[in-house]
C-alpha cells in the first residue's frame, strides 16, 4: 500500500499577515525555510520513494529543502496548487468582506486535488511512502471529500500538528482491486 504523505507548505509573509494567497506566487519567509528545514530533518528516517509539489514558490521551495537533505528530486505537480482566490487574493478578512469573491469553486478545487491525487498514487502502485507538497486549503479539500473512500485511498490518519507547524495527513492508496 502506498502512502502519500501531505505536508503544507512552510510560512510566507501572507500567511504571517492573514492574506490569502491562492495562485499568487510567494516565496517562503525566513520562518518557512526554518520550518522546511525541521520538516526535512523530522523525514530524515522515512523511507521516501519520491517528492511531489505543488509548482508555486512556496510549496516547491519547501520540497527542495526536503529533497536536498534527503537526497531526492522534487516532481512539480501544477494540479496540487491551492485554491484560486481570484478577487480576493491578497486580501484580509477584514478587506475580503467589501469584495466581492470571483474564483475558483470550492469544488473544482477539491476535484482538481484528488485527480492529482489519484495520479500520484498510480505512479507509486507498489507501495512506499511519498511526501506531497501541497497548501492548506489543498489538504483541507481533502479531508473534507465525502466520502473519502470514492477515490482510491483509505483514511490512514488525521492532520497533525508538526513542531516544525507544518500538517501532515498520511493516505494510504489501496492496492488495485482490493476493497
């Protein structure tokens, strides 16, 4: 069985300020290249067969700190982006409430999620581990898909928090055929 391993990327200065940032391209702060480098020596004893990212700055620079220290290369998946916040990236709470949202739906994210997913996982058919890259929203499109079981994984844990304050949320692929 193979497990996709599914970490957030580390913090930027959007996250820091409360802004949403969708597609917008922000590198990783001082902070997040201090948390992919914690996260990095937290995977030192997993046996990883392959990195996967989201192709945005900030998930692909948390991977690289990974893959460099583990010796692996990172595969850029466009598909595992966060959310497209359209008008409202960039924006706080606060400015989010004068504005109206034009953007990508909740659906069509959490669909373009798990068909990356999927794919992923049919690339690893044989077992393993893979580390997967991804955002917040990304993650939460995830373990809010009902029912999780109608694309090929079973549940094989819950998101927790890291010290590095990176999630992770394992899935496990299950064998073809099985059930």
């Amino acid at each position: 069985m193979t497990t996709l391993l599914l970490v957030r990327h580390g913090e930027t200065d959007w996250n820091a300020d409360g802004r949403l940032q969708g597609h917008t391209d922000r590198p990783l702060s001082d902070f997040g290249r201090r948390q992919a480098r914690q996260l990095a020596d937290e995977l030192a004893g997993e046996d990883l067969e392959a990195i996967y990212a989201s192709d945005l700055a900030r998930a692909r620079e948390t991977a690289e700190i990974v893959g460099e220290q583990l010796g692996l290369p990172v595969v850029l998946e466009p598909d595992l982006r966060e959310k497209d916040w359209g008008t409202w990236e960039g924006l706080t709470a606060v400015e989010r409430d004068r504005v109206e949202f034009v953007g990508e739906s909740t659906e069509a994210h959490r669909e373009r999620i798990l068909h990356a997913l999927r794919r992923i996982s049919e690339r690893h058919p044989v077992g393993g581990s893979v580390l997967v890259v991804t955002h917040g929203g990304s993650m939460r499109r995830v373990q809010t898909a009902e029912p999780v079981a109608r694309f090929p994984f079973a549940r094989g844990g819950r998101a927790v928090g890291r010290p590095s304050g990176v999630a992770q949320a394992p899935l496990r692929r299950r064998p073809p055929g099985r059930r």
